[in-house]
C-alpha cells in the first residue's frame, strides 16, 4: 500500500493527468524525490522477496515514447501487481523466497521504473545523487522519532 501512494505522489508531482491546468509547473526535484520513495519501498520488498533477479537499468533498449498518463497507469498497475503476502506473516522480519513466476512481478515493475527514468532523462549518477540526498533526510526523521 505504502508504494502505491508513492507511487501516488509521485504522480501528482508530474501533474499529467491535470488536464484542467493550462500549464502545470513541475517540481522536478520534488517528482524525483518522490520517484526514490518509490524505489527505496520496492527495494525494501527485494530485500524481503531475496529477489535477485533484475535487470541492470538505464540500458539503451529501443523504446516508443509512451505518453506520460500511459506509462503512469503502466507504474500503478505494476505496483498493484507486485506479489506481497497478503496475511500476517508478511510482517515477521525473516527473509523469504519466491518462486520464478512471482519474481517477474518485480521485473515487470523494474521495467516500468526504468522507463520512467528514461522519459524523465535521469541518468544513473543523478538516480544516486537523488537516493544519497533523501537517505539523509529519512536518517534524520528516524532519529526524531
């Protein structure tokens, strides 16, 4: 849940689907900064998954240039697809494994992932420089708490 509405902010950042506003500004900085929200969750669920499994990003692969509402609808529906368990065992801290078939769940969502960095041309170092920048304001907000 946590990642759809990353993936939810993420969105509204990008302002694409408002199509009553003329002209929407965008806050590129905050939409990346919700974009890494994005993959610290789901890199969270690799951790917990062991997925091990996924495609480098940013690899030159031919692609037609989606329009962006497209591939938001894509990003939402792949984080809905993602196979979580959905009972209580989720919570307990042990890693686990699953099989093949459920892995391609998050090769699926790693794709679209990687195609939006694609259209929003953020290189690999930006990505970095972005997860490095917020990792020190989530380390800041876990001592406060």
């Amino acid at each position: 849940m946590a990642l759809l509405v990353e993936v939810g902010e993420f969105a509204n950042e990008i302002k694409s689907f408002k199509a009553w506003w003329k002209k929407p500004e965008i806050n590129w900085a905050k939409a990346k900064e919700e974009l890494i929200d994005c993959l610290g969750y789901f890199l969270g669920l690799v951790g917990i998954y062991q997925i091990n499994t996924l495609p480098s990003l940013f690899i030159a692969n031919e692609r037609k240039d989606l329009p962006f509402n497209k591939l938001l609808l894509d990003f939402f529906t792949k984080t809905n697809d993602l196979y979580i368990e959905k009972n209580w065992e989720f919570y307990k801290l042990e890693k686990r494994k699953i099989n093949e078939e459920r892995q391609k769940s998050y090769q699926d969502w790693w794709e679209v992932f990687d195609y939006v960095c694609w259209k929003l041309k953020i290189t690999e170092n930006e990505l970095m420089e972005v997860y490095l920048a917020k990792n020190i304001i989530n380390q800041e907000r876990a001592k406060t708490k």
